[in-house]
C-alpha cells in the first residue's frame, strides 16, 4: 500500500515543520530522480518510484537523529498509515551491503532492523532508492561521488564505506543497462550542482 502522490507530498511538508532541515529537499530530490529513471525503465512506475522517494527519510519528522533511529522511525510511522510498501524503503534505503552493513553484535532499533533486511528481499524500488539517497543534495541531483564525500564529512566513515559506496556503483549501472543511457542523462542540472560549492550543513545546536 502506498499514499497517493499528493498525500505524500503534503506528509513531507508537515514532516518538515516538526523537524526543519535540508532533508525534506533532499527528499523530494530522491523523489524526482527515482521519477526519472523509472520513466526509462520499462518494468517500473514512476509515480510509485516519486512517492517511495519523497517518503524514504519520513522517520526525521521525529527530530535530529542517527541514521538507525531515522530509518526506525520511518517505518513505524508508515507501517501506522498502513504503507507497507513506503516502510519497506524507509529500512531498505540505508542497507546497500545488507547484513554486510551491521556488526556482529546490535543494539536497541538496529536489532529489529538487521533481522528486517537481513531476511528481506530487495526489488528493483529498494535499489532505485539506495541509488537515489546519493544522487539527491538538498539543493539538485549531483554525482554520487560528491554525495558520498558530504555525507562522510557529516556523519564520518566506516569500516563499510567504501563496501557501500561499490555496492552503489553496481546499481548506478544496473539502471543505466536498463535505461541504455547513463542515469546523469535523465538528471536535470546533475553538472551545475555537482560543481557548485555548498557549505556544510551542520545541525543547530539545542
Ligand atoms: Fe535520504
């Protein structure tokens, strides 16, 4: 189940009422991009692939919290609304590597989540909104190799990273086989935002 697109659309404005941030334009962005490549894709809907984007982050209505507790929240919250399909890719979207991205030992929401992706199968939407998560900057569509530095900058790298940034590079061409062309062909102004300097957004102080 999902909401339609103007329900979604009106949740991510709420969302970022209660908990204002670059993210919801981050979001519509995955949104968008995840729209533009389904269009090219012939087994995929490109409504269904805008809504699961602009939703992926809905967990960070909440407030400012860690990726888990993000990825957490967002399911709870969609599995109440009764959008199983939405739920799915609030825990999916972070989970590249899947069970390679968890330590031997979890703790308190990643208990539940590596159980979820651990036996979860991934479909084409779970992988077009891994891949989307890094093409979207608040501001427009970017080179993943840029999203991935200003999210690193942010929040620090692990063990996994450059595991995770691979796996991503395997779904950008996934994509691009089925679309036979380059997912940067689809993506507005993709050249100008990635050669634009941003400052670093950092969360206010509280
Ligand atoms: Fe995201």
């Amino acid at each position: 189940m999902l909401p339609d697109k103007k329900t979604a659309e009106r949740e991510l404005e709420i969302a970022g009422h209660l908990n204002p941030g670059p993210w919801t334009n981050h979001s519509l962005n995955a949104g968008l991009a995840a729209k533009y490549i389904a269009e090219k894709c012939t087994n995929m809907d490109a409504d269904k692939a805008y809504i699961l984007g602009i939703l992926h982050d809905i967990g960070r209505r909440v407030g400012i919290v860690s990726v888990p507790k993000h990825v957490y929240e967002g399911y709870v919250y969609s599995m109440e609304k009764g959008w199983d399909e939405v739920a799915k890719i609030c825990m999916t979207h972070s989970y590249p590597i899947k069970g390679k991205d968890f330590a031997e030992e979890v703790q308190d929401e990643e208990i539940f989540i590596k159980d979820y992706i651990v036996s979860c199968a991934y479909d084409d939407y779970d992988r077009l909104l891994q891949l989307c998560d890094s093409l979207a900057l608040a501001n427009g569509f970017c080179m993943l190799e840029k999203r991935f530095i200003d999210v690193s900058r942010r929040y620090g790298v692990s063990s996994t990273s450059v595991s995770r940034w691979n796996a991503t590079f395997g779904i950008k061409e996934y994509f691009a086989k089925q679309m036979k062309c380059s997912i940067y062909d689809v993506l507005p102004n993709v050249k100008e935002t990635t050669f634009m300097d941003i400052p670093l957004w950092k969360p206010p102080i509280k």
